[in-house]
C-alpha cells in the first residue's frame, strides 16, 4: 500500500505501524529503507525475515539527529562527533559502540551500531513522529527496502514491486542520491571507511581533520557492516564490467547476435542492441539512476548487462563498489 509521505496524516499512520512493531518502507536522500523499531528485536526480527537476510548481517539506524545518536551509542568518540557536525543530516553512516541494553538485533550482535541521519524531509518527519508515538520509537533500523542481494530501490514502486501488498510504503518520490550511505568505523580508534558513497575520501578526511584508513590497512577485523558482502545490489541479468574498448570489440564480435544484450556506457558504442543506455559522465548523475537503470534492464527480460567500467576518479568510488558488487553475483 503506497502512501503519500507528502501527507502528515501518512506518515502519522506510519508511525502508529511502527510503534506497534510492525515495518513500514520510507524514502531517504539514498535509497528506500525497510523500516522498523530498533529498540524492538522483534520488529527488526520481522526485517530480517521479510527481506530474507541472514539474521547476524547489522542494519543501519535511523536517527533524526545527532543528540539522538546517544540512544544507541555508548560513546560518540570526537572524530564521529567531527563528522557528524559535517555530514549529517546526509549520506553518511557512522560505526560507534554500541549500549549494552539496546539494538542487538538490528546490530547484528555485534557491541557497535551504525548509525545514520538521513536528509529527507518524510523521513525526518516518520522519524519526528514515531518519537511523539506511543510507545515511544526512537530510532529506525532500515536497510534498503528489497530482496536480501539484490538491487536497492530508489522508487516506492520499486519498493511495491518486492513485498507484499499490505506493506505501507510512504512515497517521498525518486531518492536524489541513489546509492547507500558511506560507512566509516569510529570504533578502532582512527577512522576506516568501510563503504564508499558519493561522499568522496577526500571530502570525509577534511572534515574528520585525519587520515581515512581502508580495512586491509587495519589489524583485526572490522565490525560487519551493511552492503559489504562481495555480492550485492545485483539485477536478474548477469552484468559484466569492462573498458570501452573491449566492450565495442565484444559487440563487433556479435553481431546481430547482441540484440538482446543490455549497455550501459559512457562511450557512444555501435551496437543493435535494443536496450542501450548512455551512462552519463558525472559521477553523481550515474549514482542517481543506476540502480533504476539495473532495474529497467531486468524488466526488459535481458539475461546480459554488459557496463562500460567507471573511471578511476575518487568521485566515483561509491558507483564502482557497487557495479564491482553487482557484477560478482
């Protein structure tokens, strides 16, 4: 059931769902969320089954603000606090550690939580709500709003296209960031980006005032965190990544036979291909529609999706772990 999220009697019903621990999905800047209470184990228990996700893989929390954070987080060390004043609300998520009695489920199981303030003003308004809800709900765990692996969604179509028809869905439009969050631990006493975004390294670094160290640059293991898996955000279709020059030659190759074949290039490519998409050259701009291009390509029926690769620009990070992702289904 799609609602208008423009609408305060929407999102009132929202939160008297989620207060009563059913799911509710909600746009953000990034993408849809699936939404629950994540002080309630067992609403974030009803998450992990709708999505099929393996229950020990964390959510993100949703919070409205950074005062809010400490509902969930033991500390806020200085650099998380840095970054929050920088970034949020906006498409940062922050790994902190986490209190004892509250989130265990939507962490994983895990002693941290990460932790996010989105910059949507429906999802600032559910969040707004389910704090004046009764029972009180003071943060939403809310992972992409779709199948566990597959492609995240950035239209409450979308979102309607994957569960059932009772799940309440607050229309907020098309997401005008189009992929997740970056992740950065704040746990391990330096910052270590464990998912790019569209926040580049640079700018995340000049706000922090250090260093952004990567995983393997770190002793130990890092906490587990959303949409780190090896595969993810992938279509249907099986997309392979490759240079301009070796996808032209693989058409060429083709022929008539590469009709069916999706393309999604930067590069002005001959081919007869009837699902052809030029990739625009700003890295925001691909960020923005990729995964509803994924999705379109699926529902044209198409068993290839042949990507022309991303260049190698810090801006486009966060669109290369994706397609990287996508591509090692």
């Amino acid at each position: 059931m799609i609602l208008d999220g423009r609408q305060d009697s929407s999102v009132a019903q929202a939160a008297q769902v989620l207060a009563r621990g059913g799911l509710v999905a909600f746009p953000t800047e990034t993408v849809y969320g699936l939404g629950a209470d994540a002080g309630n184990d067992a609403a974030v228990a009803g998450i992990f089954a709708a999505k099929g996700r393996p229950s020990d893989h964390p959510l993100i929390v949703h919070v409205s603000d950074a005062a809010a954070a400490s509902r969930f987080a033991a500390t806020v060390p200085p650099v998380a606090q840095r970054l929050m004043q920088a970034f949020w609300p906006g498409p940062l998520t922050l790994i902190l550690p986490r209190r004892a009695d509250l989130g265990a489920a939507a962490a994983g199981g895990q002693d941290s939580i990460g932790l996010r303030c989105p910059a949507h003003p429906v999802a600032h308004a559910l969040l707004v709500a389910c704090a004046a809800s009764e029972p009180p709900v003071f943060g939403l765990a809310g992972p992409s709003a779709n199948r566990f692996g597959r492609v995240s969604p950035t239209t409450a179509q979308h979102v309607a296209s994957e569960f059932a028809e009772d799940l309440l869905v607050l229309d907020g439009g098309a997401t005008r960031v189009g992929i997740e969050s970056a992740i950065v631990d704040c746990t391990r006493g330096v910052p270590v980006l464990l998912r790019p975004g569209v926040l580049t390294r640079t700018e995340i670094e000049s706000a922090c005032g250090e260093r952004l160290w990567l995983p393997e640059e770190m002793p130990g293991a890092a906490p587990r965190a959303s949409g780190t898996l090896e595969s993810h955000y992938a279509p249907d279709a099986k997309v392979r990544l490759m240079d301009a020059g070796a996808l032209q030659a693989a058409l060429d190759v083709l022929g008539p036979d590469a009709s069916g074949i999706a393309v999604y290039a930067r590069a002005a490519v001959r081919a007869r291909s009837r699902h052809y998409r030029r990739m625009p050259d700003d890295a925001a701009a691909v960020a923005r529609q990729l995964f509803a291009v994924l999705r379109d390509f699926d529902a044209a029926g198409v068993s290839l999706i042949w990507v022309e690769a991303p260049p190698e620009g810090a801006e486009w990070d966060g669109v290369r772990d994706r397609l990287k992702r996508a591509a090692a289904s």
